[in-house]
C-alpha cells in the first residue's frame, strides 16, 4: 500500500524525462521520496527495458554479455527434518545441482534438516543455509563447525542485519563461506562489509537494491574486492526474475543465483512471454531487444 500511494510522486518527478538517462532518473527519485527501494526497481527495470529496446539489444548484452543463461538453486523451507530431506531429494532428482536451505527459528532443528538433507542428496550438491538472521555468533560458528568437510558450503545472515561487529569473527572462525543479505543494501553497505572483514560472498536483490542500477554498484564494489556475488529474490513474478537473471548473466562475478520464486506463482494472463525459458536448474533467456518480455495490453 505504501509503494503505491508514493507512486503518484514518483511518477511526477519522472515526467518528460528522458527514460534511457538512468541515472539522472534515479537521481531525480531520491530526491522525490526516501527509501521505497522496491518501487524504484520496478521502474528501473521498466528503464533498461525501454534502453535495451531502443538500442535493439537484449539487456544482458547492455550490461556486460557474459552469458545468456544462469544456473539457479532451489529453496528448502523450514519444516521437519524428514520433510526437507525428502523436498531436497526430490529437486535433486529432477534436475537442480544447488540447494539453499531455509534455517534460523530453532538451531537444533536446523541441525537436523541440515544433516538430514547431507545424508539424502549427493555429494556434489551445493548447499547454502540461510539462518535468516535468527542466530548467534556462537551458534553460528558451533553449527558450521559440525559440518566442516561436507557439502555445506556457505551459511547466509546468521546475525540480524544491524549486528556488525561478530561477522568479522565468524568469518575467521568457519571454513564455509559467510555471506551477507540484509545487511547490504547498497554500493556504501558493501563497501563499509568488505573493509570490516564482514564477508565473503554479497547476495544483492534487485528489490532491495533500487534494481539493476543498484545492483551494478554493489556488484562493482565486490569484484574490486576480489569477492562473488550471489543474485537472491523476493517473492516476485517472472518479470522481476527476468530482470535479475539479466543482470547476472551478464556478469561473471555474479556466481551464485537463488532465482527460484516465479516457480511458486501462476503465470498471469497478461504475461505472454516472461522473457526465458528453464531446462531443469538452467534457466536462458531471449534474445529479443530489451528484457524480451512480450504482455498483452
């Protein structure tokens, strides 16, 4: 409702305004209103559609053109271990190499999924858990020392995102890779988290980022530091999906994707095309100019 009623204000700064000058845009939205990242995404993904478009390339080929295509993860959420084991199973068989298991309420149970999940799926399957800010720094590194040697090899936002000063411990304390979600937020985020030792993986989502623009800063700011990014999702239809996959394709230090929410919706009817296509874990996008999203006005 919020994002909505400061649409009107949006909409007025933006008014004339030549849509492929992104950044005087964005310049021009922070300055109408503060924080509302995710409605500022929105438009500024409609912004690098109307750039690729006009330009008559796709939007990955815009920003970079690594690749055209990203391998995504799939999420296990939090239920009995048994349960979780069994759903990551599953994915595994039909075709997804990479896990990211949802953790963070109750530590010993989290515990058990983990070692529930190591025990069911094949030892080549990378597995990511994310504690969703709901442990400690003891915790943390006591659970992660448990499964030292395995398949687990990253644990993401142990600590609420306002908790700065034990990532640097935990870091120094676990073999896994420590990444950061809630905590960064911008280009001056990752920065201040790389010169404190904080992490070593940066999960950016275009939602909270202000979109691709956005995303390009902190991607930036990670690369120089020698760090990789992983690119997460809210719960978003396909096109924000189709944005993010997008931007990661078009970077090789985006190494890591978690785009798996478009599975969970109904494709809406206007949506006739979402811009990709997905074989299993892979998912490749169009060629067409812009995001390659074709709607039915």
């Amino acid at each position: 409702d919020s994002e909505l009623a400061s649409l009107p204000l949006i909409i007025d700064s933006l008014r004339g305004k030549d849509p492929r000058n992104i950044e005087n845009n964005h310049v021009l939205m922070e300055e109408t209103i503060v924080g509302h990242t995710a409605l500022k995404a929105g438009i500024d993904i409609a912004l690098y559609d109307i750039l690729g478009k006009d330009a008559g390339l796709p939007v990955y080929q815009l920003l970079g053109g690594a690749s055209n295509s990203i391998k995504t993860d799939i999420t296990i959420s939090i239920g009995e271990p048994e349960q979780m084991a069994t759903e990551a199973q599953q994915y595994v068989s039909s075709g997804f190499s990479q896990l990211k298991v949802k953790a963070g309420i109750d530590p010993h149970a989290d515990e058990q999924a983990i070692q529930a999940i190591l025990n069911t799926v094949t030892p080549t399957t990378e597995i990511k858990v994310d504690a969703n800010q709901g442990w400690t720094a003891k915790q943390t590194i006591a659970i992660m020392e448990k499964f030292k040697g395995t398949n687990l090899d990253a644990v993401e936002q142990p600590l609420p995102y306002w908790q700065h000063e034990q990532n640097k411990l935990i870091r120094q304390s676990i073999t896994q890779n420590l990444m950061l979600d809630e905590s960064v937020h911008s280009p001056s985020d990752a920065m201040t988290a790389i010169k404190n030792g904080e992490a070593d993986l940066i999960n950016i989502k275009l939602m909270k980022s202000k979109g691709i623009f956005g995303a390009e800063g902190i991607n930036k700011i990670a690369e120089s530091a020698g760090l990789n990014c992983m690119i997460g999702c809210m719960a978003e239809t396909s096109i924000g999906i189709c944005a993010a996959v997008h931007f990661a394709a078009a970077h090789s230090n985006v190494a890591y994707c978690d785009l798996d929410s478009f599975m969970m919706f109904k494709q809406p009817k206007w949506l006739l095309d979402k811009g990709f296509t997905q074989e299993q874990d892979r998912l490749q996008l169009s060629d067409k100019p812009g995001l390659g999203i074709n709607v039915n006005f």
